[in-house]
C-alpha cells in the first residue's frame, strides 16, 4: 500500500474514531471492573475525559488513528482503546475504514490492568 493510500485510510479511521470516541455513539463502549470500582461518578469523570482527549501525538498514536489515549483523575493513570471487530463480533475487521463493516469496540481501563 502507498503512502497515500495509507495516509488517507488512517486519516478515514481517524475521523471514524473521533465521531465514535466523541460521542459515544456507533459501537460498544466499555469500561472494566477496575473502572467501575471508581464509583458512578469516576466511570463518568472517565468517560468525561475519554470524550474531550485530543493529545494525539507520534508517541501515543503513530499510524495516525486515533485508537488510543490516556490521561489521569484523581492520581489515577487511566487508558482507553478503540478496536475494530466484524459486525457479529467474532473477529477482527478486515477494513477499519468501512463503517458499515465494522464495529468499533471502546474500552477505558485502570493502567495497571494492562
């Protein structure tokens, strides 16, 4: 694949997980038990910040996607990624960039459950 060709479909899948990331419409969205031990108000803190991140840069995002972050509240490290997964879930999803082929998969967890 040529530059340009992998620049504008990161770029796709970019935009994609932005909407996704933003909104938290159009895929699943979930947060593990080491989130939900934060209580109600950290799980929404969390995906408060989840929302609003847009520290993109070469170290936390070097395909240019726009799948990964991490932030801290309350001294707490925490990381959120987008995977891409066929529509029934049963594997991965051969074009991240065709939203009618693929289901996006949000998860926000504690840094330590990496």
């Amino acid at each position: 694949m040529n530059t340009t060709v992998s620049s504008e479909r990161s770029q796709k899948i970019a935009a994609l997980n932005d909407q996704f990331r933003t909104t938290l419409v159009g895929g699943l969205v979930l947060v593990t038990a080491g989130v939900q031990m934060l209580g109600r108000d950290g799980v929404y803190e969390a995906l408060a910040a989840v929302r609003a991140f847009d520290s993109f840069g070469e170290d936390n995002d070097p395909y240019g996607e726009h799948d990964f972050g991490s932030f801290t509240i309350e001294g707490i490290k925490l990381f959120w990624k987008i995977d891409y997964y066929d529509l029934f879930l049963e594997g991965g999803a051969s074009d991240p960039s065709d939203p009618h082929a693929t289901r996006r998969v949000l998860t926000v967890f504690l840094a330590e459950e990496y």
